[in-house]
C-alpha cells in the first residue's frame, strides 16, 4: 500500500529476473493456466518502464473482479482490516539498518470519493513512518467496507521526505483518477489460494496479494492472537515480500526478525488495559522528559534505573522492550554531545507508545505535542534545519489528530501556521522564540 514498503524489500525480495523468467502472457507453457494480461515491470528507482511482465495470477484465482456495493462503508468491522474500530497502532522495527517506527491513526472525519459513477464515504487513516526518529514518509490512506464484508482501498495522499521537507508524493492515487478502480485490500473471509489488488493502476501503484495461509495463531504484543493469515505481496518491480495480517490488528507485521522488518508493537483498543497508569511508568516518563531536554550520563543513568524498575513490574511487548534497549544503549555512548539527540528522541517516543496501553490515545497525543515542541527547540538550537522543519511536521500530523478535541483550536492553529512560516524560512531565531509559546498553549489545552 504505501510507498514505504519499497524499502523493507531489500534482501528480503525475490529477485526481479528469477521471477520474470517466461512470464509474459503467451510466454507459458502449454498445459499451465496463463496469467492475467501483462502488467509491465517498472523500476521504481528510476520510473522506467520495461519489456517484461509481471508474474501476476490468472484471473480465475482473483476475488476482486466482483464489483462491490456500499451501503454503510465506514463501519470497517473485517477482523484482519478492522480500520473503524482501532483508533491508533504503533509498529517497529529497522529499516536500512535504521530505526524504523510508524504511528497509524484513526483521524476523525471521511472523504468522498466516487466509485464507478457513485460517491463513497470513506474513513481516513494518518500514516506517518519515522526513520531513526525523523519523519520519513506521510500518507493519508482512505478504506470503506462493502456490504459483504470486503475491504476497499480507495487510494492515498503519500509524501515522502527528505532531510525533514517533502522530496516527492510517488504513490498517491485515487480511486476515480486518471481510470484509478477501487481495490479490494481484504476479502471478507479470505482463503488460501485467493489473490486479490491492493493497487492496480499497473505502471503507477500495483500490487498483487496471493493468500498464503489463513486460520494461524501468532505472537501478539501481550498475548497469543488466533485467526491471522499470512499473504505474499507482489510488487510492480517484480519483488515480493510476506505480511502477516492478524484479527483486532489489520497488518501485522511486514518483513523478518533480523533484517528488515515493520512490525506492530500494540493497537489500542485492542491492547488497551483497564486502570491507571502505572506508578512506575509514570517516573519512566517523568525521568525520560528530563532526559531528552538534557541528555547526559547522570540523566541516563537514571532513565535505565527508572526503565529496569518498571520493565520487571510490567509486561512489556517485546518489540518495545529491543527498541527500548537498542536507543538506552545508543543514548549511553552518545553521552551529552550533539550524536544524543536522536537516542533521546527516540527512547522519549518509545515511552510515549508504552502509556498508550492506559491512556486515552488524545491523552498521549497532547504530549506528543510536547515531545515535537521540545525537540522543535533543541534542533532549531543546533541550527538543524531541516530536522526544524520535520518537527513541524510532526506537530502538524499529532494536531490533525486531536484538535477535534479541544474547546479552542485557535491559538494552536495559529502557532503552528507561524511555525511553519518560520521554519520554510529557515529562520531559527524566530522558531525558538515561537516555541515556548506554543509549549505554554499545549499546557492549557492538558490542563483543560
């Protein structure tokens, strides 16, 4: 689905000529069922077209050529794509040997769109991909439920950064554009053998899912989840990969241990806990904003002594617990230097996704907002512009989320449209004198 993926196929890929070997239409041999009409391979580093085609499935194997019919399209209720009903999702992993984090949100609101000849309500969901800390990839994803059960995926608004600005939107498409069709991203009850398009605007987006297995049982981040499914996923450079799909989740997991992987660390509600938050976590947190506005031996000692008391009296998924101890280990060497900045970042967002299992996703959201405010101030700082101008991003995409929530938008409205005019102007005196201003605006806005 999003571009970001591109990147997990390193060294976990099917090679593009292994695949295409013989397997343009008229190219098989005789007694194999033929495949679906050529679908061009492109090079996604160069956008070039070439002369072979894509291994796709023959056609009597899809079960995306029915068309579907929407009669109540935002209540997205299919256990392995339950988009309506998981309000935020948290993954990890590396990519590239970097850090690799995504937060997918449920953001309030729908859009529109016309599929074949009709207008659909589709919900939104925010995707937004950090590398090592630093925001990598944004992408608006749209998704209805058809009235039997199915999931379409009805395109995607995608920005992929560089250096903290927007180097290119490749990936976006919409249903309705450009002959772009509505595409199936789950079957209602998927089976083994079946195989259905995500994308199929072939030489644009394409991507073709064959089910690999369904009805497994997985590890979940607390517990033992039944009834995922695993799939391989074509893609238009002839590479493959497998994803993992699991109820209460949607995708699960994309990738391997060890090498590339994006993987969830939890979902709320589905790993939501009853009660307060935890004592101990809360000076985890507490010990963790001390330390990612001043890194420095004494304050990392005391971030390992506040994670070591709480990780042993709480369960920990284990994917935080690696990445938790990846960034201490990393925060440690870094000492008080400028090399601290992205460990501290990144054990701070960490600390952030282990509080979503007791608090209310707006709750941990506003102090994202504090997060990516003093972060805002600690590179603008340093003179880093362009990690200057990601941080107003992440304020941005954090706002989107939870401004429906507060009595009164205003003031942070207008912070952050000066932030941003600030930053695109690299004018770094004017963004550290906007930040405690708007950090003094997020404070009412907890305190209200």
């Amino acid at each position: 689905m999003n571009t970001h993926r591109r990147a997990l196929l390193t060294g976990a890929s099917v090679t593009a000529a292994a695949l295409l070997a013989g397997a343009c239409s008229g190219g098989g041999t005789a007694g194999k069922t033929e495949p679906s009409a050529c679908v061009r391979v492109v090079d996604e580093t160069t956008g070039r077209t070439g002369s072979s085609c894509l291994p796709t499935a023959p056609e009597k194997d899809r079960v995306d050529l029915t068309e579907p019919r929407f009669t109540h399209p935002t209540r997205i209720t299919n256990p392995l794509h339950p988009t309506s009903e998981v309000t935020q999702t948290i993954m990890g992993g590396q990519v590239d040997g970097k850090p690799f984090r995504t937060e997918v949100s449920l953001l309030p609101g729908t859009k529109t769109i016309e599929v074949n000849g009709k207008p659909v309500e589709a919900i939104i969901s925010q995707y937004a991909a950090f590398s090592d800390g630093r925001i990598h990839e944004v992408a608006l994803d749209w998704y209805a439920q058809a009235d039997d059960g199915s999931v379409w995926y009805l395109g995607e608004d995608v920005f992929n950064y560089e250096n903290g600005v927007v180097a290119d939107t490749d990936g976006t498409w919409q249903a309705g554009h450009d002959n772009a069709p509505a595409a199936m991203i789950m079957p209602a009850v998927p089976k083994k053998g079946d195989v259905y398009r995500p994308e199929n605007l072939p030489e644009i987006v394409f991507e073709e899912v064959t089910v690999q297995a369904a009805a497994q049982v997985v590890d979940g981040p607390y517990s033992r989840v039944k009834g995922a499914m695993t799939v391989r996923e074509l893609h238009m450079d002839g590479s493959t990969e497998e994803k993992v799909f699991a109820p209460g989740y949607g995708e699960f997991s994309t990738g391997k241990k060890g090498g590339d992987l994006e993987a969830v660390s939890l979902a709320v509600p589905t790993d939501a806990k009853p009660g307060p938050l935890p004592a101990r976590l809360a000076a985890l947190d507490r010990t963790v904003v001390e330390a990612h506005e001043s890194p420095g031996a004494a304050t990392v000692r005391e971030v390992r002594a506040a994670w070591d008391a709480y990780r042993v009296s709480d369960a920990v998924p284990d994917l935080l617990e690696r990445q938790m101890e990846r960034d201490l280990v990393a925060l440690d060497k870094a000492g008080d230097g400028e090399q601290a900045v992205g460990p501290a970042l990144r054990v701070a967002q960490n600390v952030t996704d282990l509080r979503l299992r007791y608090e209310p996703v707006p709750t941990v959201d506003l102090d994202r907002l504090a997060l990516w405010t003093r972060q805002l101030t600690i590179d603008a700082r340093a003179g880093n512009e362009g990690a200057v101008a990601g941080d107003v991003t992440g304020l941005e995409l954090v706002w989107e989320r939870v401004r429906h929530e507060a009595q009164d938008p205003v003031s942070v409205d207008t912070d952050l449209r000066k932030l941003r005019a600030a930053a695109d102007g690299k004018d770094g005196a004017g963004i550290q004198s906007l930040a405690p201003e708007l950090a003094q605006h997020i404070a009412g806005l907890k305190g209200s």
